[in-house]
C-alpha cells in the first residue's frame, strides 16, 4: 500500500545554517590549528554535559564508543567575537587515519576500500595536496585561510515539498564562503550514527558540487526522493539535517561524500544545529 501525506503536513520552510567546523562529535572538528589541535565551533562535550560553543581541543582527547561522549580535553575557549591572535589562526586539515576518531565508517567503498590504511600529515587548507595536480595545470594561488575567513560563512536553506508529496527539493544560496572553492552538500539520515549498525552518509543530489566565485557566493539545489518518510515506517531512515562541506582536495566523489572524510578531504563549514525536519512527510 502507498503511504499517503498528512494534510497538515508543511510544504515549504526556510533556514539560516550556522557557521560550523564539526560534522559528528567525534573527531571533535573537521580542521586543526598549526599545533594539531582541534578548531571547534559546534558541540562541545564538557564535563556538564554537550553545549555549543567554540574552543580549541586536544587532539589527545579521550574517545567513547560510537553514540557516547565523554568530555573533550579544552585546550582553550574561543570567544565569539574574535581577537586578532584567533582571527588569523591558520586551519589545517586533520592528518590520515584520523585522529579522535570513533566512526567505523568507509565513505567510498568501491573507490577507497583501504581508506582506512592511508598515511598521511596534517596540511594547511590551502596547501592540501591535490591529486595528479601538475603545476602546468593552473592551480589557483590561494593565501592561508584562516578562522576569520571561516566563519564569515552565511548559508540559507529553503524546503519545499510538493503537492504530491513524493519528494523533497532542496535550495541554496550562501555568502562568505571561501572563494573559487568546490563544495559539496550532504544529507545526515537518522540511522547514520546509530551505534548499532550506522548507515553511510550521502551527497544531497548527485553531482552535488557547486563552485563559489570570487566573492564567495553561491547557489544551490537538489531533490530527493521521499526524504522524510513517515517515523516508525518500515525501513525508514529520515534526513535530519544538512552539511555545507569545504572540499580540501577541490573534487567531488560521485556517489560518496568523500575518501577519507571527516576532515582528512573534507570540511564542515556550514550546517543546521541538531536534529531538524520533523514538520515534513514525504511517501513513495
């Protein structure tokens, strides 16, 4: 039997996404300083429980099993306005494997099955090493980026279901973002950090790159089929939320988020705060 859409179901929402360094809580953030520790801004595990907020972390954190926390070591709080030192703070990618890490995951199968194997050092973001990259290729000239270029990221998000109720179509526009950059957007299903058997995160639309131009600007759109089946419908695995991801390598990966993800190729710089979608209904 075909499921069919409440009448009180919304059609159309909109959303500002929040400036973010963090796809899951562990590794603790997706980009590191010059000294391998942690740039969060996100949640932050404390000794009181999660609250967001932004802080440098130790990379020398301990780590729980997959779906449990235990207090990240703060190096340091960052406060949120700026001082000039935390402004022009360089951000590096996360050395592979990953460390902090708790989230079994291989995010491209079929096209890294040894993703897990890799070896290799934390990079400047602008001098992450791009594959089979030749100088003669043209490679654009990038300064060091840094907390202040980060967070002047701004995102919004519009929702709109259709009358049949059979998808979801999914619309962009951004300011701030780094220039002449690949991003990526993916979807964050419920059942993709379950403990008992996590589901593999995925592109939102497919290809799901953008290009932001010289002024940092940018659109973008996607539909999903039925992204927000009923709860409690069998196989349900509803989206929750949407992440904005900086592209360190500057490709995308087809059916995959990434290679390594998590901050060794790619970079959370945009999302929604927590769990989110639960006034929309979509069926097959």
């Amino acid at each position: 039997m075909t499921a069919t859409v409440p009448e009180t179901a919304a059609t159309s929402r909109s959303y500002d996404l929040s400036v973010t360094t963090q796809g899951p809580v562990y590794p603790p953030s997706e980009v590191m300083d010059q000294d391998g520790n942690f740039v969060v801004i996100g949640r932050l595990n404390t000794a009181t429980g999660p609250r967001w907020g932004r802080a440098v972390v130790s990379a020398d954190s301990p780590v729980p099993p997959l779906g449990e926390d235990l207090p990240y070591t703060i190096v340091r709080e960052l406060p949120e306005q700026l001082g000039e030192r935390d402004r022009q703070m360089e951000l590096y990618t996360l050395p592979l494997p990953l460390p902090c890490n708790n989230y079994p995951m291989l995010f491209a199968p079929e096209q890294r099955p040894d993703a897990h194997e890799v070896q290799r050092p934390s990079h400047p973001l602008h001098q992450a090493p791009i594959p089979d990259l030749r100088a003669a290729d043209g490679p654009r000239r990038r300064e060091a980026i840094t907390l202040e270029q980060w967070v002047r990221a701004r995102g919004q998000l519009e929702v709109e279901v259709p009358a049949d109720g059979r998808s979801a179509r999914f619309s962009f526009s951004f300011t701030g973002l780094i220039p002449d950059s690949v991003y990526t957007v993916m979807s964050l299903r419920e059942r993709d950090l379950d403990p008992a058997g996590p589901t593999r995160p995925g592109p939102l639309g497919v290809p799901n790159a953008f290009y932001s131009d010289r002024h940092g600007m940018a659109h973008y759109q996607a539909t999903l089929p039925n992204p927000f089946p009923a709860p409690g419908a069998p196989g349900a695995n509803r989206m929750i939320n949407v992440v904005v991801l900086w592209m360190s390598y500057q490709q995308n990966y087809g059916g995959a988020i990434g290679h390594f993800g998590l901050g060794g190729d790619i970079h959370a710089q945009l999302k929604l705060c927590g769990p989110h979608f639960a006034e929309f209904t979509t069926c097959d």
